[in-house]
C-alpha cells in the first residue's frame, strides 16, 4: 500500500474509532443526564402515552392525568392549581418539570424500582403501564387559611406537626396556575409563561420561586429563640434572670448605637428578667446577651437547628440557611437580634418552633406521607426521623413557658396570635431590609402550648409595620384552621 492510502486507511480508522467512542459515550455514559435534561422532551413525549399518577392530599387528587384526543395520550391537570403550585408545581411536555412533578417523576412516571414488579406484571397480562401515586401529608384546611392570610403578599407559611415532622401546610406567594403552563398547546404555555415572569430589575417574586422553601431573608427578632435556647442551655440563666436591658446600648468598639423598636424603653431601671426582654422583644438586652454568651455558643445552637448546613430534600430541596460571618462583638449583638448576615428559610423558622413545642427534639420535615402503586397498594410509609436535638426538655418547657407570655401577656409583642379557649406560644419578627423597602415580617408559633399539635412559620416579605401586627394574625387562622377552632 502506497503512503497517500495508508494515510488515507489510517485517517478513516482514527474516525471510525472516534465515532464507536461517541456513541458509546452517549449510550453508556451520558445516557441518564440526557434522559434527565429537562430540554429532552422526548422523554415527556413518550411519559404522556401511560397514565401518569396522581398526587394526593387528604384522599383528593390534586394532580392527576386525563385521556385525551390529542397527539399525546393524557393530559396533566391540577385541581385548585394556585392552591396547590407552590407543592405540586407543573409537568409539562414544553417547559419541563417543576416541584414534586419534577422530584417525584420517578414514581409518577412508573419508572420508580418500587413499582418494577408491576411493570413486569404488566408486560405479561398485557395491561396498560400507569404511574405510581404520591400521597402527601399536607392539611387542606390549613393550606387554605395559609394561601388565604397571604393573599396580595410576597411571603410563605410553613405548618409542622412537631412530634412527627409532617408537613401541614406549604403555602408560596404569589402563587400560579399549573394548568396553564401543563396544557397541550406550546404557544399558549410560553405566553403564560412570560406572563407571569418579572420583569429584570423589577425585584418582583417569580410566582414559581417557592418562597417557603427556596428563598432566605433576615429573621428578625424570631432569632433571639435560639440565642434564649443557649441562654437556658448554658445553666446560667432561668426566664426569671435579670439581665441587662437599657433603653441604647453602643456596640463595642463601635459608636453605632443600637435601639428599641421605635426608640422605646424595655425597662424603667435598664434591666429586666430574661422571659420579660422576650416578651416585649427587646433589641438591647438580646444584643448584649449574644454578646456575654459568646459567638460559640450562639454559633452552636443554631447550628444544633441545621442552620449553617447545606439544606435537605423532602424530597423538595430546602435551601440552607446561615447565621454568616461573625468577626467581633458588635456583628455578634446584630447577629443575636435576626440581623446583619443572618438568613433563614421560612421552613427553618418552622423548624425552630417545631423543636421547642416537641420537648427539644427537632424532627425532620417530610411532605410524602406514602407511595401508592396504581392500585393504591401502599409500597412505601415515611417514618418520622428526628433531625436533632438541639436543648433538653427542660430548656423546651422554659422556652414554651416565655413564648406563651409573648402571646398571653398583655404586653406581649404576639398579641394578635392568641385563639379563645387555647393557649398560644410564639415570638414576633420584624426585620429591617437595609434598604428603603418596608421592614419584613415573621411569627413562629405553635399550639396549644400544653399540648401542641400545630407548629407553624408565617413570614411577609416587604410587609411594613410589625410581625405582630401582619404575621400574627395569619398565624392564628393557621392554626384555628387544624385545630377545628373556626374563624374566631
């Protein structure tokens, strides 16, 4: 063979042997993160020829499939769609997948190991393949009241059982209709789509951003529950300890003074019993109680919560909260108020209530109560699992006992959360933007006090005035709502 054909056979054999690598490439090892690229809507296509399974809430389907005449075989549907978006989110053959549509696919789609034997089963009795369902543990009446108090808002609310850590109610506004952007018209999806997008540099929420669970903002004064938490914790202090409570404290090695709500008083002689500076919410006495406790132990309390973790999935991901960078005394009295780098989670707020009404044990949030195969064969239950134990139960009955007079007492700065015939415990927030927008707002509560069945985390973006005023009342509708008290 002559040397232009050599190079000629050896150049057609290096591009053979090329190609064989590439496609072994994309059959083998490239193959799952194609078949999961939400742009693949082949995979969609080929899903809509099966019954796709519902999701469930209190035996209801609020998602479920319905046959078609159409070029695809079903078509997906969302009963109270807004009701229920920032939960079910959407699946759509044209813009993909979102919330459980997109983290319980595997299941929905029939495709999940759980449901192998039925596919095998199918295969022989020649049946039609159908998806799994997924049952949640959400509360209707609760996430009614919940949708309903945040109404016109920016904000969420997230409803805990604290001795089991099911999830009650997961309310994000504002909120869509996933019917339209599930539909089988591609045109119509994408201007529902844009319609509902913000616009760049507006600062509007994207209705599909769950803000329950995705988004963190400066908790306020709902944070000095942990720094009280490592107050009891230590043994140095009771709710009945005297500490110090002036009308502004200068932080150290600073001339930045820091005040009161409203530039008040907390107290005629400058200090006051630790459940009476909670109760009223004073800003200097939590800031100088960080500070006399120490960046560790505040730093390890919340962390004891997740805070400063990297977020879990249930199965939605909830995104880590932080407490931030901490490099003197003075960014430890703002940090000990909910301010400065602090950033929680709606659904960590949650979590923080939740631990002190179940005793100290921090359970760990869970949405899916079962999974169902097509015959609603129960195949898989959600045991509850404790997620921590940040304080004792003695440390939870003195924070329950200083909650409930943030409720209870006259003075008590949570006030507009009580509910006839029902003790309340719970903790204000309200926290400054840093920038011109109105303050945030934030509750955390759970009841009855003595018995809790409900905790819950109520939380308003840009709200104004205080938490007590825009947060607490959602709180109690929340609550009433699962305790069957009515509207009182």
């Amino acid at each position: 063979m002559n040397a232009p054909l050599r190079k000629v056979a050896i150049s057609v054999l290096v591009l053979f042997t090329l190609l064989i690598v590439n496609v072994n490439v994309i059959q083998v090892v490239r193959a799952q993160s194609l078949r999961d690229n939400e742009r693949n809507t082949r995979v969609l296509t080929e899903e809509y020829d099966r019954e796709r399974g519902a999701i469930v809430v209190a035996g209801n389907e609020i998602a479920s499939s319905v046959p078609t005449d159409d070029t695809l075989t079903y078509l997906r549907q969302y009963a109270n769609g807004p009701l229920y978006a920032p939960v079910t989110g959407y699946y759509s053959v044209t813009l993909g997948t979102r919330g459980l549509e997109e983290a319980e696919n595997d299941v929905l789609a029939g495709n999940d190991a759980r449901l192998a034997f039925r596919r095998i089963s199918d295969m022989f009795t020649g049946r039609d393949p159908a998806g799994g369902n997924v049952e949640l543990t959400l509360d209707p009446a609760v996430q009614q009241a919940a949708m309903d108090g945040l109404a016109g808002n920016v904000g969420a609310v997230v409803a805990l059982d604290p001795s089991t850590g099911a999830i009650l109610g997961l309310a994000s506004t504002p909120t869509y209709d996933p019917n339209q952007l599930s539909s089988h018209d591609p045109d119509a999806m994408r201007a529902y789509a844009e319609s509902i997008t913000p616009a760049d540099g507006s600062g509007d929420a994207d209705p599909r951003s769950n803000q329950a669970i995705g988004e963190r903002y400066h908790p306020g004064s709902i944070f000095k529950v942990i720094v009280s938490a490592a107050a009891l914790a230590s043994g140095d202090y009771t709710p009945e300890t005297v500490i110090p409570a002036p009308q502004d404290y200068v932080l150290p090695g600073t001339q930045t003074q820091l005040r009161n709500f409203g530039n008040e008083a907390c107290s005629s002689t400058g200090e006051q019993p630790l459940i009476d500076a909670l109760t009223i919410s004073c800003n200097t006495a939590f800031a100088q109680l960080g500070i006399d406790l120490g960046e560790d132990a505040v730093r390890d309390m919340a962390a004891a919560f997740g805070i400063d973790g990297e977020g879990f999935d249930m199965p939605l991901t909830v995104s880590g909260s932080t407490l931030g960078d901490i490099e003197s005394d003075a960014a430890l009295g703002q940090t000990s108020i909910g301010q400065r780098d602090v950033a929680l989670t709606p659904m960590q707020a949650a979590m923080i209530a939740s631990a002190v009404a179940n005793d100290g044990s921090l359970m760990t949030p869970h949405l899916v109560d079962s999974i169902q195969a097509p015959d609603l064969t129960v195949i898989d239950q959600t045991d509850p699992e404790e997620f921590s134990e940040p304080f004792s139960a003695d440390v939870a009955d003195q924070l329950t006992e200083m909650m409930t007079s943030v409720v209870e007492s006259s003075n008590g700065t949570g006030r507009r959360a009580r509910i006839d015939g029902v003790t309340v415990a719970g903790k204000t927030g309200t926290a400054e933007t840093g920038t011109d927008a109105p303050d945030h707002n934030w509750f955390i509560g759970f009841a009855p006090a003595d018995d809790p069945q409900i905790a819950v985390a109520v939380f308003v973006r840009n709200g104004g005035g205080t938490g007590g005023d825009t947060s607490a009342p959602i709180a109690r509708a929340v609550m009433e709502a699962h305790l069957g008290q009515g509207g009182g």
